[in-house]
C-alpha cells in the first residue's frame, strides 16, 4: 500500500471515527475529539499532498461502491497542491477548534450552544474529508458525489447558530441556493462533457475532448465556469459570501475561505486547461475580465466594511479575483504559444492562492479570538485590544500585512510575480495583438488599485480594531485566547512567514503542477534559492534580503536616536499632548469615518445609504442635544441583479403550484410528454 493511499484511507477513517465520537460524547469531550480527529484527517491530506507533489501518482476504482458508477480516484501534481493546502488549513482549524467550542470564562461571550453542539462538531471532519476526496476525484461521478457531500456538509456548519440569529438563517437560505445553483451548472457541463466524450473517466475525457465541436466545448468551459466560480466567490455569484462567512463559526469561516473556494479554482484549471486542453481565447478573456470585476468590487466593498469578518469575506472576492486574472492571462498567453508567461502567470496564480490560504485563515482565526473574547465584530465597538490581547494582536497584525501585499508578508511575493508576468507581456510578446496590447495594460492598473485600495483596507482593520483606545464596555474587558487557539494561529503564522521568506522553495512544485498542464508548461518558471528568479524574464527578488533590509533600517534609526540622545536629560510627556488627558473614545476614527474619504470617491459604484439624526434641547431649538451619523453600504450588485431574479423564479413557482391540482391522470399526462419529447430529442440528435 502506497503512501498516498496510506494517507488518504487514514484522514478518511479518523474523519468517521471522529464523526462517530463527536456524535456520543459528552461537551467536554467532544471538542476534544472533533478538533482532534479534523486536525488529525488534515494531515492525512497534507502527506498524501506532498507525495503527489513529490512526483509520485495514485489510481484506483472500486466498482460497485457508488450507486451511480464506479468510485474512481487519481491523483497527480495539480491534486497534490490543493490536496496540501485543504489538509494544512485543516490542521490549524482542527486545533484552534478545540479552544473555540469551549465557553468563554467569566464573559457571556463566546461563540454560542450552537458551535459546540454535537450535528456541529460531528459535521466538522466529515467536511475536511469531503475537501479531501474532492482533488483525487477521477471520474465524473465520483467527483460529483464528494462535491455535493462538501456542499451539505459545509452548509449544516453555516447553519450552526441558526437558533440564535435570524442572520444565520438567511445566510444558510443564500449559500444553500447558490452553491446548489452552481452545482447543477456543474453537473450539466461534466454530464455533457463525458455524453460527448464517450466517458465519464477524466482519461476518457481528455481524450475524447479533441473530437468534440467548437461550440459544445465553450458550452461545457461556460457551464463549469459559473458553477466553479460561483464556489470561487466570483461576482456576480459572490453573494452567499459576506453573508456566510460572518454567520458561521470562526473555524469553518477559516475552512471555507482559505480551503473551500480554492477548489472552485482547481475545478476551473482541471476541466480548463487539462480536460479541455486550453480552448479558445475568449474563455480565457471572460475568465480575465470576471477577475479584475471580483477583485475591484471585492476590496471596495471591504474597504467600506465595518463587520470585521464581513471584511474578510469580501477580501477573498478580492483575491480570488487577482487569482483569476492570473489564470485568464495565463490561458490567453497559452492560446497565443507564448508559454514562458503562461507558465509564469499561471505559476502566480496558485502561489497566490497558497499565500491567501495561509493569511486568511490567520486573519479569520484572529477575527474569531476578538469574537470569542468580545462578542462583537464591529469595528466601530472595538479598539484597545492590542493592551488586553496582545498575542492576537500581533498575529492579526502579521495576516493584515500579508493581506495587504506589503513586504515582507507573503501576498507581496505572489502578487509581485504576478505583476512581473503582466508588465513583461508587451515586451515579450513582439508585436502584442490588439486584444494583449489593451487587455494586459488595464490589468496592471486593476491589480495596482487593487493593492492600493488592499492597504487602506487593513490598515482600517487593524488601527480601528485593535489600537487606540476601547469603545465599548465588551472591548475594555477583553482577554486573551486560549493556550490551543493561539497556537493554531501562530502555526498559520509560521507558515504565512515561511511562504513570504523562501517562496523558491516551492518552485519545483509549482513545476511539476504545470507539467500536469502540457498547453502552459515551458519550463520551471522560477529558479533560485535566497533569490527568487524568473525563468526568461529579467526579474528577480529575495524576500529575505528585503526583510533583512528592513529590520536593519528600524534597528539602525533606534540606534542613531539612541546615540543622538545620549546625555540628554529625560522627561517622560505624551507623545500627542493636544488634549490628550481628556481624550474620550468618541474623539477617534472609527472604521466608518475612517472609510469615508473612499465612500467620497466612489460613490457612484457603492452608492452608500446615509442618515443625519439632529436631536435639539427642548429648552431651545438653536442648540444641539446630540447628531446621530449612520451609513450603509449595499451591496449593489445584489440588489440590482437577484431581486428581479428572484421575482421571475417566484412567479414560475406559483405557475408551477397552479399544476399541481391533485389529478393523477394529469401526473401521468405530463410525464408522458416528458417522455415523448425526450425520445424525439434523443433520436433527432444522435
């Protein structure tokens, strides 16, 4: 028995096992056990991802074991990455779940009865397993059934609080309704594809997709786009998004946003650029332009954003959408030959969805301390936490860099690589087409104001949140996580710090990830060891060097004060002393006023819904009691595009009820012109 096959038998017997546990026992007990078998079942992945990665490959079936066909499995480099990083995501989750489930002590805080009940904690690793199978799928039929056990699973742990809040409910009914709408996009695609092909087996596909017409192939590739995308969190199809990952515990939030959407990617590369073989150029502009739409939209409504774990949800809009335009850019040079910046772009691509796996579920694991010790996620409420919980303060602090492309935070690297491949495009292309010379310059724009925009974001995240001072009564009796929660985040902090510092370490893997993509690959994209090098484009960077460059700047202005003061004599004042004794909370920015200059300046895209209260004495209308200011940012895309969407399904359902009178005679008419009308289908066009 392989390795590979070792790991991936073991992560799915834990994952029942510790379902079963979870299921039967006490609440003490059962924290224990399903943080502990989900960490457990991550790891399985995690080795079983890095032997793919390594070069090994693993296939078996078992006939007979699905209702439907045969259970196939198959795994190679590009199942290896996602295989890794779902796994890894979940060790840290699995632990940091074992603190969060617990009450808070000596608050009412916490993340409630709903967290911690048994259907939760039992659901838990099953959902890391159904993650698990779905990279290693190798048919249509078994890929199918793992997808929609990770859609049912992770709905049940949205679902957690659904007792609590109304919220929880909504959010349940939105996620429910999309990833089930995206499912069936899927499974009209694949169901098409392997009709066509001759196969449902991915080897069958590939082989048979060379055969098929230009327009069943671009009806599969836009099929499986919308269903992939919508798991991707890609506008339009992002709005169970926000909704979701603010509703369900901290954990799965982390499990979904830095794990789940990736696989919307790897659906994408798979049956794109593997199944399909590359396809046609304007796949991959629509995959480019609903990129650069989710990363714009995605970071200015996080911008404006005062949930603090809304903030995040949107984030990952934000760099799903940067992901995406690598992807697309990446399929339009692989159309075109150009396959040194295909396979560079592409490179960016999956090291940036690497990167953001690590930072985001930090950033989530941290929103989810200040939860559990807070009871809030408002912005506008919090502050003072850096004082009363510092560990969290700092690992929050070492995410928002990261999230923010700064250096030395590992989003820089791969947001950097993926600037190089954009910037070099004319240059390298000679005499670029129309479609290069215009699509490549607005990307680099998209991607700058992007980065720009990311910075403000979380600045507005960490300065509001977690400096100055408290502004409410839940944030001045803040404590720390804890013991296991901050070890977990410190883990995805050890990893974000590793992926920023020696991101060359993963270039053979990425090579061999792209050796799985024969249409892209030319080479390893990047070389070096401190350096990190591209392969053909006059570019290189060390993530170490900068990071030496600038402890040594802080170190050396410490140490050029210190030797410019020596002998003075020393007074201890305020560093802001304009009324700084009497400084109230209510004279500091909140994330509101903080995010207005950027309301300003958008305004016609966010179009925000304000309202001016003015309370007067009732001695005398001249003078002021009091001025209540409030703003709310819709989402506009939401309410332009499902209202109206939502009208015409309502009206198709109540035609749909006017049919159901109760007469079997007419059931059977109905199913019999069902019938007829499918063989006539049937016969015309085989």
């Amino acid at each position: 028995m392989s390795l590979i096959q070792q790991a991936l038998l073991g992560a799915s017997t834990v994952a029942v096992s510790g379902a079963v546990g979870a299921a039967v026992s006490g609440p003490k007990l059962r924290a224990v056990v399903a943080g502990g078998s989900t960490a457990a079942c991550g790891a399985g992945g995690l080795i079983a991802g890095i032997a793919l990665l390594t070069g090994q490959t693993y296939s078996a079936t078992a006939p007979g074991l699905l209702p439907l066909g045969t259970a196939a499995i198959s795994g190679d480099a590009l199942s290896g990455v996602f295989l890794a990083l779902v796994g890894a995501v979940a060790v840290v989750a699995g632990l940091y779940s074992i603190g969060y489930t617990q009450p808070a002590p000596q608050t009412d805080h916490g993340p409630g009865s709903g967290a911690s009940s048994r259907t939760v904690q039992a659901t838990l690793p099953l959902f890391v397993a159904a993650m698990i199978w779905v990279p290693v799928a190798g048919n249509v039929t078994t890929f199918l059934v793992v997808w929609e056990l990770m859609a049912l699973t992770s709905l049940v742990l949205v679902l957690a609080e659904h007792q609590a809040r109304q919220e929880v409910r909504t959010a349940g009914a939105w996620y429910a309704s999309m990833t089930h709408a995206g499912f069936a996009a899927i499974v009209l695609g694949l169901l098409l594809f392997s009709a066509r092909a001759g196969g449902d087996s991915f080897a069958a596909l590939r082989s048979g997709a060379a055969g098929l017409p230009s327009w069943s192939r671009s009806l599969i590739f836009v099929l499986v786009f919308i269903g992939f995308g919508s798991k991707a969190g890609l506008v339009p199809l992002h709005v169970w998004l926000p909704r979701a990952h603010p509703e369900a515990p901290s954990h799965v939030s982390a499990l979904m946003s830095a794990a789940m959407v990736k696989l919307g990617l790897y659906g994408i590369l798979r049956v794109g650029f593997d199944l399909l073989g590359g396809g046609q150029r304007w796949w991959w502009v629509l995959v480019l332009a609903t990129g650069a739409v989710s990363a714009l939209y995605g970071v200015l409504q996080a911008s404006v954003a005062v949930d603090l774990k809304r903030l995040l949800g949107y984030s990952t809009t934000e760099n799903m959408g940067l992901v995406m335009m690598g992807v697309g850019a990446a399929g339009i040079f692989a159309v075109d030959g150009n396959r040194l910046l295909a396979s560079l772009l592409l490179a960016a691509a999956v090291l940036h969805a690497i990167n953001h796996a690590g930072f985001k579920t930090l950033l989530f694991l941290g929103a989810g301390s200040v939860l559990r010790s807070t009871g809030s996620r408002d912005l506008d409420s919090l502050g003072g936490l850096a004082s009363r919980m510092p560990v969290t303060t700092a690992l929050f602090g070492i995410g928002a860099l990261a999230a923010a492309a700064l250096p030395p935070g590992n989003g820089f690297v791969s947001e950097w690589l993926l600037l190089q491949g954009l910037i070099h495009s004319l240059p390298a292309a000679g005499s670029p087409s129309v479609l290069v010379a215009v699509t490549m310059p607005l990307a680099v724009g998209v991607v700058a104001l992007t980065a720009g925009l990311g910075v403000a974001t979380f600045v507005k995240a960490f300065g509001v949140g977690f400096l100055a001072r408290p502004r409410s009564a839940a944030a001045e009796r803040a404590t720390e996580s804890p013991a296991i929660m901050r070890a977990a985040m410190v883990f995805a902090a050890v990893g974000c710090a590793a992926l920023a510092i020696a991101p060359a370490a993963l270039g053979p893997s990425l090579n061999r990830v792209l050796t799985v993509l024969p249409t892209v690959h030319d080479g390893a994209p990047l070389q070096g060891g401190v350096t990190l090098r591209l392969n053909g484009i006059s570019g290189s960077m060390s993530p170490l060097l900068i990071l030496c460059g600038l402890l040594a700047a802080a170190f050396g202005a410490i140490a050029v004060l210190r030797y410019a003061g020596r002998g003075l004599p020393r007074r201890k004042a305020l560093v802001w002393g304009c009324g700084g004794t009497r400084l109230d909370p209510r004279m500091e920015y909140t994330a509101t006023s903080f995010a207005e200059p950027l309301t300003r300046v958008f305004d016609d895209v966010l179009a925000p819904e304000q309202d001016v209260n003015v309370t007067h004495y009732a001695e005398s209308q001249y003078l002021i009691e009091s001025v209540q200011y409030r703003q709310q940012v819709a989402d506009r895309i939401e309410t332009a595009l499902y209202p109206p969407l939502l009208g015409v399904m309502a009206r198709w359902g109540r035609l749909a009820g006017r049919l159901q009178n109760g007469s079997v005679h007419r059931y059977l008419a109905f199913g019999l012109v069902g019938l007829l009308t499918v063989l006539i289908v049937v016969g015309v066009t085989s």
